[in-house]
C-alpha cells in the first residue's frame, strides 16, 4: 500500500547543512477535476454569532470558467460542501469572467474563518441551489410590513419550498408545502414575519405592495415618484437613527426613530426625494394619496432592471452622476453631470399598459433609484432592481391579470404553474438588441387592458436562469395594483454591520509531486553523516509524498 504524506518547507531555500524546516502545507485541494479556486476570508465585526449567514462575494475568475453557475463549488474548512447560488454573471468571448456567489457561513462573534470558491470544470454540472442558501434551521425574521395600511389587511404567505414554516408576530405558526399559501390578520406597521425556507408574501388590500425584506434596510434612498404628496412609513429594526428627508438638496422633515420604532412621515417632494439615514439602516414603504405604494430599495450604483409601463423615473442620488439607458426594442439613451435630487423621465424605450412595455436597463457611475408607474389602471408603483435580487423562481399570493418578466442575460424561457404542478403558459424573453447590454422581456396573462384575472394564488413562474419580475393584482380590494415579487433571495438573513470579506490570489490545482517508493529512516545525533538505521520505522517501506 502507499501512503500521501503533503508538506511543505519552512523556507524556499536552504543552505549547506542547514536545518530543512517541514510545516504544514497550504489547505488540501477539495477536488482537483476543478482546477481553480480562490480563498475567501470572512471576518465577523463583533456584533453577534452568525449561523447559516449568507455572505454574498464577487469572484473575478480571470476566463478560467465557461459557467459560472454550472462550476463554482464552496467548500469550507474541513472540505465540507456548502450550499450556495450565484447570480451577476459576466461573460467575454465564450466563458465566465466574474460572477458572484452566495453562500452560507457559521462564525462565532469578531470570528475569522476561511472558506474556499472552486471552478474550472468544464463538464460540471450545476448544484446551485437558492432554495437551500436561504432556509434555515429555525424560523427567522426576514418580512416587515412597514406599510401605513396595515391595518384591516392581511399578511399573504405563499411558500417556495415543502416543509416550511411561518409565522406573523407571536400568532399560530402555520405550516407549508410548496405552492401553498395562507393569510395572517391583526398586522401592524411593526409586524414581522419569520420563515424557515423561502417565501413570497404580501400585505392585501389597494396601495400595498410586498412585504420588506430586512435586506432592503438602507441608509440611503431616492424616491423618484413625482405625482400627488408623499407618504413615507419608515421603520428601525436596528438601532436609534435620524432620518432626513429633502426635495432635491432642500430639507423638507427630519425624524428620529429608535431600535424597533415606526413613523410615519408626508411631505410633497416636488422633484427628486433624497433619504438617509445617520447611524443604522431603515426600511421604508412610499404611497402617495393612495397610490404608487412601494417598498424603496436602497440607491446603488448597480445596473437596474424594470418594465416601461406608463413611465418609468430614475432618480439621482448624487452629484456629477452619469447615466445611460437600454430598452429590449433595441433603444439607448444617457445623460452625463446629473445633479443630486434631479429626476429623469422614460428617457428611452417604448411603453405599454398591462405589462406590455419595453424591458428596461438602467445604468449610473453613481447610486440611483428608479421605479414604474401606472400601467393603465390601478395607480401603482413597483421599483427597479438590480440582478443580485432577481430569483429563478416567484409564487403569486392573489389572483392576478399577467406578470411581466425582464430577462438580464439570455433569452430564457419563462413558464407559469398552477397548484399542482400544471403548465398554465410559458413564453420566451425577447429583445431587439445585443444581450447583456440590452434586455430582454416577456409578459404572460392578459397584457392588454381587459383587466381579466388569469392566474391564481399560488401559481408559481419558473425559469432556468434568475429573472425580474411584477404582477398585476386583481384582488378586489387591490384594484388592479402592480406589485413586485419575492423570490428566494430576499429571504436572506442580514444585520449591521454585515460581516467583512477579503479573498487571497487565484490557486492553480497542479502541484509539483514525486513519487518516492522506499525510504530508510536514520536518527542523526551529530554533525556527522548518519550510519544507524531509526529503530521506529523499517527499512525499504513504500510511501509516496508530495510536496
């Protein structure tokens, strides 16, 4: 038999009869049919004990991949796998030069640990899996209503995966297999909803929207809604902030909310709204005289994906900002030194009511926010996200007329469900322009003005590659309102401060080796050679080594 023995030399070199110095050696190769991989180091900030914590890192693969999705493996210490998805893939001339991956990690407060991103295999096939990144060994907090309007509505949950579990405040906890749903009542502004694995979830009735995910708390927002006076629910999950508002750069309100405190602040913002936040993230649900109501997501300089309905608004949330505008008929537009608080209206594209609008991307050297609004009935807003949220999979919570889709990497095709497993419709994301730099989009139900309810709650759409996607709501009370949905990313954990990452230089797989098939042991007791065999291991034993 052989045995492998791997060190490595203290020193590169050594002199005549100098001391060689074995240590351990650098952490053993996972697997090497993947040929790459890079060290990722996470450090916790000293806030709490982190388990099953997503951490979200950015890998430059340097082309060594042809699929980012199909190849990347995580390992952690001990060479154990551990779930993850990827999402922001970049492409060059046939292979993956970067893309980021979301993966699960278990660190004890103001804790280092060191886990390992694997790639380089062609023949790989995939083991992303967002379903398992996002679930949890116990319920957790992750929805807040936030909303003004909470009261008399309910909570509407719908899971994504079997064997769930939710939870509204301190109420019944209701079990759920997947495509199930059920509805929570006596919601507050404060309410939170804990999971165990993915859901979609939604508060009823007109003006409202999805449920906040804790990653959507912020410091930093732009509200770029420019009709009627504006109603801003804000929340603290976190700790004592001030939160500023301004109309452009004027300052209209200033409020200070504490750790778990909701306020309710209106102000008629004229132009651009510019929010922040002093000391810790808030979140923030927008309704203006009972329309456009929304959860704002944080400003980022991050491409933005949407739909042209009736319009769509981009604001600015600094100065010397540079934009640029790319719709799915093949369009673009930009605008350079825009001014912190400016707005710029449906700059290219073209629009549709129901959903039959141009898929839309927008992009900024500086942080921006942008929504949709009014897409022929119902007064509604839904926001622009960038690709980190956008999820393979989406369950509607109500009845709806159509949803529309926003594809930001290739042509995928796009398939709804009903409850047991049914194929309702299915349709291809299309675009008249060069993909990534242009989008693609698609809109299933009845995109057209007939306001007819086509699917059901429960339904779930479903694609091959993560996507953007809103619906129409036709439940009674929601007038025809759009609404944007949850998929599994949202349902990730966050806190603040999130925990730091560092990642070491790209390793190579190929080691040098040699082969030493017998060795003799010598005990050396004095600068002379040595002549008597170690009497603790015999003579002529196979082994082979690697250095």
């Amino acid at each position: 038999a052989k045995a492998w023995v791997r060190v490595a030399t203290l020193n590169d070199s050594y002199g005549s009869n100098e001391d060689v110095n074995l240590t351990k050696p650098g952490k053993i190769w996972w697997n090497t049919s993947w040929q790459y991989r890079q060290k990722v180091n996470i450090t916790e900030p000293g806030v709490s004990d982190r388990v099953n914590w997503p951490v979200d890192v950015n890998i430059d693969t340097s082309s060594h991949a042809d699929n980012c999705t199909k190849e990347f493996r995580v390992t952690d210490e001990n060479n154990t796998l551990i779930p993850y998805t990827v999402h922001n893939e970049s492409y060059s001339a046939g292979k993956c030069i970067s893309a980021n991956v979301v993966f699960l990690v278990n660190i004890s407060q103001s804790q280092t640990k060191s886990y390992w991103v694997y790639y380089g295999n062609s023949s790989a096939t995939t083991t992303s899996d967002e379903i398992a990144t996002f679930s949890y060994s116990t319920t957790t907090p992750i929805y807040y209503v936030v909303s003004e309007f909470a009261t008399g509505n309910s909570v509407v949950v719908g899971s994504l995966a079997d064997n769930n579990q939710v939870q509204l405040d301190n109420q019944t906890a209701v079990s759920l297999d997947k495509q199930e749903t059920t509805s929570f009542s006596s919601a507050t502004g404060t309410s939170v909803l804990k999971v165990l694995k993915p859901v979609s979830a939604q508060l009823s009735g007109n003006v409202n929207d999805m449920l906040a995910p804790i990653s959507f708390a912020g410091m930093k927002f732009v509200s770029p809604s420019t009709r009627n006076a504006d109603n801003f629910s804000i929340y603290s999950p976190f700790g004592t902030t001030t939160v500023t508002i301004y109309d452009g750069t004027t300052l209209e309100a200033t409020v200070t909310l504490g750790p778990g405190e909701w306020k309710l602040v209106s102000n008629d913002i004229g132009t651009g709204g510019v929010i922040e936040s002093s000391d810790w993230p808030v979140l923030i649900f927008h309704q203006a005289e009972n329309r456009d109501g929304y959860i704002l997501y944080p400003v980022t300089d991050d491409d933005l994906y949407g739909v042209y309905s009736q319009s769509y608004y981009i604001g600015v949330g600094e100065d010397s900002t540079d934009l640029a505008e790319y719709s799915s008929s093949g369009t673009n537009a930009s605008q350079n030194g825009q001014l912190r608080g400016s707005v710029i209206t449906s700059p290219t594209g073209t629009n549709g009511q129901d959903g039959s609008g141009n898929g839309i991307r927008v992009t900024a050297t500086k942080p921006i926010g942008v929504i949709q609004q009014a897409d022929s009935d119902g007064s509604e807003s839904t926001a622009f996200w960038p690709t980190k949220e956008f999820g393979t999979q989406y369950l509607i919570t109500s009845d709806a007329q159509y949803a529309a889709m926003v594809c930001p990497f290739n042509t995928s095709t796009i398939t709804i469900y009903n409850t047991t497993g049914g194929t309702v419709t299915s349709g291809t994301c299309s675009t008249s322009g060069t993909m990534p730099t242009y989008p693609a989009k698609t809109c299933l139900g009845d995109c057209s003005s007939t306001d007819t309810s086509q699917f059901g709650s429960g339904y779930l759409i479903s694609a091959s590659e993560p996507f953007y996607a809103y619906y129409e709501d036709r439940d009674n009370a929601a007038d025809g309102d759009e609404t944007n949905l949850i998929g599994p990313v949202q349902n990730r954990k966050y806190s603040y401060p999130e925990p730091s990452l560092t990642l070491g230089a790209e390793e190579l797989a190929t080691e040098p080796q040699f082969i030493q098939n017998y060795y003799r042991w010598y005990e050396n007791t004095d600068s002379l050679t040595p002549t008597t065999a170690w009497g603790g291991a015999a003579e002529n034993s196979p082994i082979a080594a690697a250095n």
